[in-house]
C-alpha cells in the first residue's frame, strides 16, 4: 500500500514538472518571438536579451550581449538613472511605473524606449525584467506635429503683432512724409525771401524727418521678415526666390551674427523654387543658427559664415549652401547628424530636432540636404531644390522709366477704425483729392448713401465686421467695385481675413505704406463720369 501512494506521489509530482516544463517553455516561445524588447539585468550586468532586441540593436546573437555591462546598451546620460529606479524596485519590491530610455545600437545610433520593469527571481537571484517598446517613429511624429502645430500658433500671433505694430507705423510713417512736404516748401520760400536762419532750421528738421522714415522703414521691414518665418498657410506653396528667403533668415538672426563673427553673401543666379516660404524660412534659419553656434566664443575678428546660392549645372536646381569656418564636426558623428534627438550641444542649447525637422521639411518639398565637414576647417550644409521654372533670377536688364501721368482728382472714402491712422490719410490726400474720412463701419454706410465716390480705401479688420460682408454691402453700392474698392491691412491674423483677402479680385495696401504707395494705387483708378 505504502509502494502504491509512493508510486501515484511520483507520478503527481513527475506530471507538475512536466506541466511546469511545459509553461516554462510556453513562456519562453513568448518571450523569444514577442516583437518587444526583453532584457534582464543584475548587477548592472546583462543576464539575458530576447531576439527581437539583439535584431533591434544590430548585433549577431544573443551570446553577443550575455554579461555585457547594461551600460553597453543604455544610452550614458541614462544609466545613474536607471541605477537608482533598480535600488528602488530591489527595496520595495513593486513593479516601476512606465518610463522612456534611450538604447545605443552597435552602429552608435540612438532608439527611444518605453519600458516596464520589475524585480523578479531569476537563476538563482532576483533580477530586474525590463519589456521595452521602441516608440522613436512615435517620438519623430510627435516632434513634428509639435513644431508644426508651434508654427500655426506663431502665425497667429505674428500676424496679431505685425496688425498692432504695423497701424501705428502707417501713421508715424504718413505723418512724418506729410512734415518733411512741409519743411520742403518752408525751406523753399524761406530761401526766396532771404531767411537763411528759417531755410538752415528747416534743412536741419528736415535731416532729423530722413532718420526717423530710415528707422520706420526698419521697423516695417523686421515685421515683413517675422511674419515670412509665421506664415498662416503653412502647406501652401507658390514660386519663390530663394535668396529673399535667406536675407529674410539673416535680418532675423542678425543680432547673433554681429556677436559671433561675420556673414558673407555670395549669391549667384538662382531658379525659382516651388515652395512654402515659412517653411523654408526656418530651414534657413536652423541652419544659420546651427552654423553661429559652431563657432567659438571669442574670436568675432576670424569666425566667418559664407551663404552661396547658385544653379547645378546639370539638373538646373537651386543649390543653397551655409558654411562656417568652425571646428568641423569629427567623421564618427557625422552619419548621425540628422538622427533624431541626436545633439552635440550642451544640455538646454539643442533638443538635437534641428536637423531631423530640416531634412523632412527639405524632401517634403522633392529636395535634399546634405552635410560635409573636416575637423579643423568647418561645415558645409548644402540644400537642393527642384526649380519651379526654367527662368533663373538673375540681373534684369534696366528700362527707361516712363513718365507718370498726373493722379486725377478723386473723391475719396477712407474707413478705418483707427483714429490716428485715420487723419494721417485724409491730411496725406486732402492737397490734391476730395476726402471724407469715417472710423465706424456704419459711418462708412451712412456717407456711401450721401454720395457716390471714386474710390474707397477701406480697413479689412474692424470690430463687428468681417471682410466679406464689407465686400459684399461695397459691390451693392458701387459698380467696377474691384477697380475702386482698395483694402488697407495690417496683417491679417483671423482665418477670415485671409480667406478674404486671398479671393477678393481687388488691390490691397500693406500697412504701413508710403504717400508714393498712395499715389501710384490711386493713379489707377479714373474718377467717374460727372454729370
């Protein structure tokens, strides 16, 4: 009897191991075919690795990683870290929260990992398992979408800049051409009658008149170049000239420049490229940027950047290169310069996107990037784009300027709800047209039913109205509207005004604009017939 129980015991106990066996090997088919990432680790020392992580990090084995220290595989900054979450989960025994690391592969590339790990009894010990997923694509996508979504927002808000900045600037700019007409005729008659004293004052105001139109001028120009790297329509493209492009960059970065060394242009004839210009914008500048910040402190005298444009001779392409005079980047590195989150700046100077953003914006538009650099003589990045036309940019041959015809006298409606600017306009016209001017949409109304006009310089944002419906409420009110309806604006920052202004057929004045402006928009339009 005793033989018997001692018999079926066996039994039991040899089919629990089988069983055992059997979920052991179950668990290790799992483990081994999963497409996640298994590594276990003790000590700092790699205990095992499934195969899809060998494949994954480019090596030939499993036995190619077995007792490798666990810094063979993480990334250097993120061992200490991952030295403290294991003495963590060693003294309390619980199962980590999720987290990300970084994986070197044999080739030096990087891989971004979310991982999950706890301690668990292994060979004879407790170890830590570690289940990780490579989400790098998830990262890149997420980057992107970031930028771009970065890059909407600073449209919106340059183009609300640019409208605030840009009202006052119309009427400093018009005021200040309206004092120097002044000073002109009083140092003119001045000069008639013999007054030198009054003649020599007037030509000293009218020197302080130059310097203030040069610094609006300035100002108006630093808006343009903002709302070029702020575009609002960031997918829609259109035939640009590169060079207008990489001034614009330059003026943006010109503070840096002037700190750091020098710029040189060298700009050679060039074809137009099919191409959103924001997008382009902040290629340039990362590449303007990156080129500043490889060179070194201290040495402005000798640290140069050269920007070359020119046509490839074959394929008839725009070649764009930035070059500096920097350290040059060493050839180990140099295959991983586009990789994602891959930086050789310190930490909190570059999140390492630069470059992977550039290079996917460069062939999102059929182009390439590339990047040569010797340790010791510098960097070069050169940028191909297809052309947009066969027709290059070069110099255009000069032609006599005909001779303007006088601008008829008009009468005029000026609407905009800005005060200042409002009475800048009407003086600027007054001298030689019939103005009425109105702040209030429903003052424009009210005088277009009074009488008919020639022409109407009209504000596109003003409170209560949109775009369209001013349009609309003008073409009832006056036929030919798109030859005598003119809209003035300073930047349009609502998704309104720009679907107004990019389908209305009529002429558009950019704030802040120049008497010339205003003269050479209305020369166009012939008064109506008189009764």
């Amino acid at each position: 009897m005793h033989d018997d129980h001692a018999a079926q015991t066996s039994r039991f106990e040899g089919a629990v191991e089988d069983a055992l066996a059997g979920v052991r090997g179950l668990f290790r088919l799992i483990v081994e075919k999963t497409s996640e990432l298994v590594v276990v680790h003790r000590g700092g020392k790699i205990l095992y690795v499934n195969p899809t992580l060998v494949a994954c990090l480019g090596h030939e084995s499993t036995e190619a990683l077995y007792s490798r220290p666990l810094g063979d595989i993480l990334h250097a900054e993120d061992v200490p870290r991952e030295n403290r979450r294991v003495r963590i989960m060693l003294a309390t025994n619980e199962v980590a929260p999720l987290y990300t690391y970084r994986l070197v592969r044999r080739d030096g590339s990087v891989i971004t990992v979310e991982v999950a790990s706890a301690p668990a009894p292994f060979e004879g010990g407790i170890a830590v398992i570690s289940l990780c997923r490579d989400i790098t694509t998830r990262i890149e996508t997420e980057a992107r979408v970031y930028q771009a979504n970065l890059m909407n927002s600073m449209g919106t808000l340059a183009a609300g800049v640019a409208h605030e900045i840009n009202n006052p600037l119309a009427y400093v700019t018009l005021n200040i051409a309206l004092v120097t007409k002044k000073l002109e005729d009083l140092a003119s008659a001045s000069g008639a009658r013999g007054d030198a004293e009054t003649q020599s004052l007037a030509r000293e105001l009218l020197g302080f008149c130059g310097e203030a139109l040069d610094g609006t001028d300035r100002v108006a120009q630093i808006v343009r170049d903002f709302r070029v790297f702020s575009s609002a329509n960031q997918e829609e493209r259109r035939p640009i000239d590169v060079r207008r492009v990489l001034d614009a960059s330059i003026k943006v970065a010109d503070n840096e420049i002037r700190h750091r060394g020098h710029l040189v242009r060298s700009y050679g004839n060039v074809p137009l490229v099919h191409a959103n210009e924001a997008r382009l914008g902040q290629v340039f500048l990362n590449l303007l940027v990156n080129a500043l910040q490889a060179l070194p402190q201290g040495s402005s005298q000798t640290n140069e950047i050269l920007v070359v444009t020119a046509t490839h001779k074959v394929s008839g392409s725009a070649l764009i290169e930035i070059r500096d005079n920097g350290p040059g980047i060493p050839p180990e590195i140099l295959n991983r310069v586009f990789e994602p989150f891959f930086t050789t700046k310190p930490v909190g100077v570059g999140s390492g996107l630069g470059l992977s953003i550039c290079r996917s914006i460069v062939s999102a538009h059929g182009g390439r990037i590339e990047i040569e650099s010797e340790v010791g003589k510098g960097t070069v990045v050169r940028v191909t784009l297809l052309p947009a036309e066969s027709v290059d940019l070069g110099q255009e041959p000069r032609s006599e300027i005909p001779k303007l015809a006088p601008v008829p006298r008009l009468s005029v409606l000026v609407v905009d709800d800005e005060p200042a600017l409002l009475s800048a306009i009407v003086r600027q016209l007054e001298r030689s047209h019939d103005v009425d001017g109105r702040t209030s949409w429903k003052g424009a109304l009210e005088a277009l039913a009074d009488k008919p006009y020639d022409a109407v310089l009209c504000d596109v944002m003003m409170p209560g109205v949109s775009g369209f419906d001013i349009h609309s409420a003008l073409c009832e009110r006056m036929p030919e509207s798109s030859e005598r309806i003119v809209y003035m604006t300073g930047g349009a920052f609502t998704q309104d005004a720009r679907s107004f202004l990019a389908q209305a057929p009529n002429r558009c004045l950019e704030k802040p604009f120049s008497p010339a402006d205003l003269e050479e928009i209305l020369r166009a339009i012939a008064p109506r017939p008189r009764a």
